[in-house]
C-alpha cells in the first residue's frame, strides 16, 4: 500500500462534482464511452498509447456528433461544444486533474494492474479509478492499487451510447461515497445504473454467457445447425440477435475469458468453455472483428454475413413430401386453438377434435374471436375471417380424423395421456397420414413407439400463442421418414411459420438454451447477489431481452418452469442443471405466476 494520505470520503463533495472524466483504451467500448460522457457535458480526457486509436476515436466522435445535428438532435453550435470536451492523448500523465478515471483496456489483469499502477501515480487523492472489466477481480485489482476504497467497476454495456444499463461494482475495500458518485453520474448521463457486488460476469454478463457457452455446445455437437439455433431463439424468445451471431459480435475471444473467470469461481460445467470457443480463438477466427467466427463475414468488422462452406443450400421445401389437405387438431386449450387457427388460415381444412362435442365447440368459438380481433385492427377482411372459420369443424371424437393428411396433437404434457391419444390415432387415421405432437419436453420417439407406424410420428413444437409466434421446432427421431420430415417442412412454409430442425432430446433447442439461463436467475436470488428488479432490469436494459427472466417465468408458469427444468435435469443429469430450490418451494407452496396471482411477485386478482 501507498503512503499517500486519503480525504475524509463523509465529506466529499456533491458526486455531480466529476466533471472532468479520463477514458483509458479508445477501442470501441472507450470510444463509446467518450461519446457518452461528452454529450452529457462532462470534459473528457481520451487516453491511447495508439495514437491511430485515438485518431479514430476523434473521427468517430465528429461523424455520429455530424449525423446527430442532420437529424436535428443538436445545432451545430451543441455539436462544437461536444467536439471541444474532447481531446485525446498517449500518456497516463494526461488523468492527472481527471475526478474520475475509466479504463476500458483489453480484458489481461496484469495490462489493468499496471494501468492502475500507472494512474496511483499521477492522479489526485480524491480521485475515483474504475474498471470496465466483466470478467476480471475488481477486488483483486482494488487491493494491488494505492487506493483501494477510491477503486470500483463500471460496466457499460456495448454500443454504450445505445444501451441504457450500467452496472455499478463495488468491492468490499470500496468506499460508499464512490460508489453514491458514479451512480449519481450514471444517472446524470441518461443510464439506468444498477448496485452489484464482485463476481465475474456480474448479473447481465453472468447470466448471458453461461447462455452463450450453451448454444456453443450445442452447435459443436451438431444436433442443429447455426441458422437454427440463432432463428430458434430470435423467434422463440424474441430476442434481437440469436446466441451465435452475438458471440460473433461480442468476439469469440472475450467471450471465452469471460467464461474462463466465471467457471474459475462456480466451478460449474455450464460456465467451461465449449472447446469450439478456444479452437476459433486460437484460429484468430474471433468474429465480426475478423471477419470470420462462428459466420463468415464480406470484412473485418462488418455485420455482413455472406455465404460459406456451411451455409444451407436453398431447397424446395416441397421435394420428396407427401400431400396434405387436410389436417386434424386434437384439444381443446389454448394451443389446440391457436394451431387450428393457423391452419384454417392457411387453407387447410381442419378438424378439431377433444374430449366432447362441447369442448371442441367452446375452441371454435375462442378461434372465432381471435380471428374477430384481427378484422377489428385490420389484419384480416371478414370474408377471409368467415372462410377461415368455414374451414373448421368440431368433433367429439378421434375418430373425425379418419380421413386427414396430418394429425396435430396439443393435449396435456403427459407421456401416457400422449401414448394413449397416438395408440388411438393409430387405429383411425389412414395410412400414410403423419401423426405430429406438439410436445415440449418429452421425449416423441416415446409416442412414436406408441403406434404400429413410428416412422410417420414426429415433433411440430408450436410456441404460444401459435397464430402470433413464428417458429416451428420440427423434432426427428431416429424412426421419423425422411418424406415425413419433408411434409412437415412444407407444411411450415404454407402456414408462414419458420421451421428449425432438431434430434429428439429434453429442450429441443429454445428451452434447452432457455430455462437453464432462468434457472441461474433464481441462484443469483437464492445467493443474495441481486433483487429480482435488478436482474430483470439487467437482462432487458443489458441483453434487449423482452422479458426479464422472472417476468418471464411468472408468466409461464412456476410449475411448468419446474417441470422443463426437472426433464432437462434427468437427461442431461449435470449438476449445474438441478432446479433451484426457491423455484422448487414456491411450487410446493402454490405460487405459480400470473395464473394463481402470486409467483415471484404479486399480482392483482381479476
């Protein structure tokens, strides 16, 4: 430790005082960064031993600051201003009068220790230093500076003048009173900053690439190509950019030391590396900024993808099926509806089949409404609605299915309810007809099985709600005819949904991927580490999730959430994967979500 002498921090001045702010690193996170500072006013000190990184770092500053007065978002006036808060230099000397120091250098511990080293050097007593780390100690790098209690993280999130989140890391050495003044000028620079402690990844990266390092896996096992995992989850989730096409744009290297920090710690398999993340990385295929990573792109650092040696060769949908006119739907529920509403739609002539006349009546009428509001917002015409709804008829029984091409069903998630409905639509459909469950989580070869016909038995995963979701997970088992594959492919096409394929294992690909990331959301919870707000602002304000993760799970259900969990957990028996136990307990105790008014939060009862 330093000699030097350290103010009184009960006494600071107002945290609106750091106004002058120094930038270590101008990449494209620094640069960023810069941008934000000085549109908020704040004078900015941009340091670089590349003096060709601090010159792009100028140029990028002019040319968004010049797109912003053409879009009449500041004067030219404003725009000066701007310009003039910025300068740039080579040496560490220049943060001497800076109130507060970011550095945003590359993600090395010991290139940040002798940044840090170099800045207890020249900068004053009361001086903030901040890392931009997500992977790295924050404590570790506190406890190797002169001024431990003056030394926190503050991570923006990429493009930093675009996203609003920034997490706010303190280290146990540091000081209330800095933590108060950088969440202060987090606030005062438009951002939603929110308070967390030191652990690699933090909450929104924490949470992110565990993710990340998942459909890395799954993509070098090969149960399904890149196009599919990303569209799985860009469709299934609603997420801006699927997993693979981010580790290209985050870059496959940093994602690997983030992960290599993270299982450092938890020690838990989902946070090992996937070997594909070291191979490319050691291969210098990093991503976009190299113009070839998990995709290949027409440059270094463009988002242009264009084709390769993996790239899916366009195919006609329709070789090789077989001919479907009419289609039977069997339930009665929400999903049961919502498929038949998507068929009709389509032209198809369908059959909706449940337990009773009644029920399949009572679906039909839930269509009818459904198709009524959108003629109401103008997405449909009335006679297109009336055809649709012509299209449909009612059954009481299965054996209304005698005579359809494809027969969908989407009762309970229960294997013997399943094997028994397959057994009967065995005996009553024709031969020939592919037999489709919209099962999420068990096993289809299980129902396939269940006929004297397993390879006419596939997987059609629908999502919720089925006329407004686009994807399609199409399931093969190891039984399931190529034409039957191909028939349901077509099928897809015609109804305007977007088929991925996939084997025949817990999770497909969209749960697979999604309910263990929900899952490490409810450690964090059970662990202290953050507040369900915090952690949902983090995932939609960091990550551009729609949902923050217990939203989500409120929304579909504790006991569903359990159930994919527990089936995800048995099959692929990793440890990582146990359910939590605060998700196991609000089960036992009936808090389920939305549906029972209490879940991870509470809700007003209709």
């Amino acid at each position: 430790m330093g000699t030097q002498s350290t103010p009184d921090l009960s006494t600071e001045a107002s945290p609106l005082s750091l106004s002058t702010v120094a930038v270590v690193g101008l990449g494209t996170m620094g640069t960023g960064i810069a941008e934000v500072l000085t549109r908020a006013g704040r004078e900015v000190i941009g340091i670089d031993t590349d003096e060709a990184a601090a010159r792009h770092a100028v140029t990028a500053l002019e040319t968004t600051t010049a797109r912003a007065v053409q879009r009449e978002r500041i004067t030219e006036r404003e725009r000066q201003d701007i310009l003039a808060r910025f300068r740039t230099f080579t040496d560490l000397q220049a943060a001497a009068d800076a109130d507060l120091v970011i550095e945003v250098v590359p993600e090395d511990y010991e290139l940040k220790r002798q940044v840090f080293a170099g800045l207890d050097a020249v900068v004053r007593p009361d001086t903030i230093l901040a890392t931009g780390t997500n992977a790295l100690s924050v404590t570790r790098l506190a406890a190797d500076s002169q001024r431990p209690e003056r030394v926190l993280g503050v991570h923006f999130f990429n493009p930093a003048p675009a996203m609003k989140l920034v997490e706010v890391v303190s280290s146990v050495l540091t000081a209330p009173a800095a933590v108060a003044a950088v969440t202060e000028l987090a606030h005062a620079l438009g951002k939603d900053p929110i308070a967390v402690g030191d652990r690699p990844g933090f909450v929104a990266d924490g949470l992110l690439f565990g993710y990340l390092n998942q459909a890395a896996a799954m993509y070098e096992s090969k149960y399904a190509t890149r196009e599919d995992i990303d569209a799985a989850m860009r469709l299934g989730c609603g997420l801006p950019m699927g997993p693979l096409a981010l580790l290209d744009l985050i870059g496959v290297d940093t994602a690997r030391t983030v992960l290599e920090a993270m299982y450092a710690e938890s020690q838990d398999r989902l946070h090992a590396p996937a070997p594909i993340l070291g191979q490319l990385a050691e291969a210098g295929l990093t991503g976009r900024k190299a113009g070839r990573g998990f995709y290949t792109y027409d440059a270094p650092g463009s988002a242009t993808v264009v084709p390769d040696a993996e790239s899916p060769a366009a195919a006609d949908e329709l070789a090789g099926g077989r001919s479907v006119t009419g289609v039977g739907v069997a339930g009665s529920g929400t999903m049961a509806s919502g498929i038949a509403e998507v068929f009709a739609k389509a032209g198809y002539k369908v059959v909706l089949a449940a337990r009773s006349l009644e029920k399949a009546e009572k679906a039909k009428a839930r269509i009818a409404k459904s198709l009524g509001r959108s003629v109401d917002k103008g997405r449909m015409s009335a006679e297109a609605r009336d055809t649709a709804l012509a299209a449909i008829t009612p059954a009481g029984s299965l054996d209304a299915f005698a005579d359809v091409d494809l027969a969908v069903e989407a009762v309970a998630e229960d294997l013997a309810v399943k094997q028994e409905l397959f057994k009967t639509l065995d005996k009553v459909c024709k031969p020939g007809a592919v037999l489709a469950t919209t099962t999420s989580s068990l096993p289809v070869v299980a129902c396939a099985r269940a006929t004297s016909r397993p390879e006419d038995v596939i997987g059609m995963h629908f999502f919720n709600p089925a006329p407004a979701m686009k994807l399609v997970e199409v399931v093969r088992t190891v039984l399931t005819a190529d034409d039957v594959h191909a028939t349901v492919r077509a099928v897809c096409a015609k109804v305007r949904k977007h088929p991925v394929d996939c084997g025949d294992r817990a999770g497909f690909i969209v749960n697979a991927l999604l309910f263990p990331y929900l899952n490490n959301a409810i450690k964090m919870v059970e662990e202290h580490y953050a507040s369900l707000d915090d952690i949902d602002a983090a995932m939609k304000l960091g990550g551009g999730y729609p949902m923050g993760p217990f939203e989500l799970l409120d929304v579909v259900g504790l006991d569903v959430s359990l159930a994919i969990e527990k089936v995800l957990h048995a099959e692929f028996r990793d440890p990582g994967l146990a359910p939590a136990p605060l998700l196991e307990h609000l089960v036992a105790a009936g808090c389920l979500g939305r549906k029972t008014g209490r879940g991870f939060r509470e809700y007003a009862r209709r």
